[in-house]
C-alpha cells in the first residue's frame, strides 16, 4: 500500500502555473454551489443579504487557495517539486487545502456573525468543508492516475531502427543552423550529432555528441525562437524548456506523469510536457 501511494503523480494544478484559474474557478463553482443548493441548513436561515454571505465563502476559497499558491511552493521548493509529486503527495496536499480554507471558513463567519472561536466551531467546518471536498477528491486523485497510467501506457510505442526510417527522413549529412537574437552570432550542429536543446533563462543550450564527448553551446535567445528556425521532422518540441532529437531517443518509459525519454550518450531522461503527448507518441508508435 505505501509503495502505491509512492508513485508519481501529476502536481497539484495550484502548484503550476495555472494556480489563478484554478483558484478563481474553485472559489467561484463554491459560490455558486452555495447559493443554489443552500445546504447544512442555510436553506431555513433568512437575512437580507444571504446571496452575498454566501458567495463570500467562495471569496474566503479563492482567497487561501491563492495563497497556497503563492506561498507554499517557495517554504517547501524541493517537497512541492514536480518530480518528487507522488499519489500521498496529492492525498496531503488536498487534505490540508481542505483544512485551510475551513479555518477560512470558521474565520469569516466569526466575522460575519459575531461569533467567538471555539474548537468545537472550528471542528465543525472542518468536518463540513471535508465533507464537501475529502472523500471525492481522494477517489479522483485515486481514478486519475488509472486513467493517466492507461494513457501513457507504452506498449504500443517502440524506438525505430534505422532500417525502419523513411528514406526521407534520414539525417545523414543534415545540419541545422541556429541564429541568435543578434543576427550575427549562429551556431551549426549535425542532426545525428544533436541530441537536445534547454531553456536556459535568457539563452538555450545546445547539447550534442561530437568527438565520441558531450558539447555544449550556449546561444542568447529564447527555445520558441529556436524552435521557429528548426524544420527538421526527428526534432521537435517536447516541454516548455527542451527541443529534442527524436532520432537520438533510446528506450520511452511512462508513468502517470507522463513520458519520459532516454537519449543515446546522455543519463538523464527528458520530460515529455502533456500539450505534447500526442505528438510524441504518433512518432514511436508501433
């Protein structure tokens, strides 16, 4: 069971870059959620300004879940990181975003009702706000990652032979010239010899094998504008920070994460961004 829960999982979308969306969509759908249902038996409550209360505790979700975003990834960098995500991780994490906005929850209506704090209050909107939100969302973790570990299952991609690659896709001889944002600096590599190319804040590195060693050449400008003067069909973008040599690529393995690619004459794998999923298994596709 514990080696289950070890397994790798997608990061918590709060801890992404779409933790805006994901906030504001949340605290909304709660919002909404409240004033049309009324449950936990708001339904009999009457004050002249009910909607308005009760859409507010969507505005206390938005709230701490934003500052979730904001803040915990830079106390815990490593724990938060997208390869140390697991299963547990996300059952954690979910459990203590339920148990933040409930003392969300048990702050504003001390608030709004004049109420003073009590254990006993602040055990009931945790168990209302767990209610709501515990049990569905650890089933949805726990189906998610059978879909994503269906999804990015490999055993109908392989790595092709060079006796299995089209006459016309084939890069003996074939370079590619990388320009730099000043026009002048450029760099030509072989496409046998290339192996990857990785954002590097301002600049893009260019690794390959050359001289039976690893080269590498930094260039001042960004991965799209690389990627926008490569028109070779094996290299590709496969993540935000990396252009990569298909041709170069070994032995796929997948998880629920998503595909991870080995490269000849490299150690580490590459990632395989899931905007990207599609792209790169119709080329290893049996």
């Amino acid at each position: 069971m514990l080696s289950y829960f070890s397994q790798p999982y997608p990061l918590n979308t709060l801890l992404t870059r779409n933790w805006f969306l994901t906030s504001a969509g949340t605290g909304t759908f709660i919002a909404v959620f409240l004033i049309l249902f009324q449950p936990f038996g708001s339904a009999g409550w009457h004050d002249p300004y009910k909607l308005s209360i009760l859409a507010g505790y969507g505005g206390v979700t938005f709230v701490c879940l934003a500052g979730i975003s904001l803040i915990i990834p830079r106390l815990f960098r490593d724990w938060t990181s997208e390869s140390h995500w697991t299963i547990g991780r996300e059952i954690v994490g979910i459990l203590f975003i339920l148990t933040v906005i409930a003392a969300g929850n048990l702050l504003y209506s001390q608030w709004m009702f004049n109420n003073t704090f009590s254990l006993s209050g602040f055990l009931l909107w945790l168990g209302i706000t767990m209610s709501i939100g515990a049990i569905p969302t650890t089933v949805i973790t726990l189906l998610n990652h059978s879909r994503l570990l269906r999804k990015y299952a490999t055993e109908s991609l392989r790595v092709k032979n060079e006796n299995e690659v089209p006459e016309k896709t084939n890069v003996l001889g074939s370079t590619i010239t990388l320009i730099a944002e000043n026009e002048k600096d450029s760099l030509t590599v072989a496409v046998d010899e290339l192996l990857f190319i990785e954002s590097a804040n301002n600049y893009s590195e260019v690794v390959f094998w050359q001289s039976q060693k690893h080269q590498k050449v930094l260039i001042r400008s960004s991965l799209s504008r690389l990627e926008e003067q490569i028109s070779h069909g094996d290299v590709i973008r496969c993540h935000r920070s990396f252009i990569i040599n298909l041709r170069q690529v070994n032995k796929i393995s997948g998880n629920a994460q998503g595909y991870k690619l080995e490269l000849h004459n490299w150690d580490s794998p590459l990632p395989v961004a899931r905007r990207y999923t599609d792209l790169v298994a119709n080329y290893f596709r049996k």
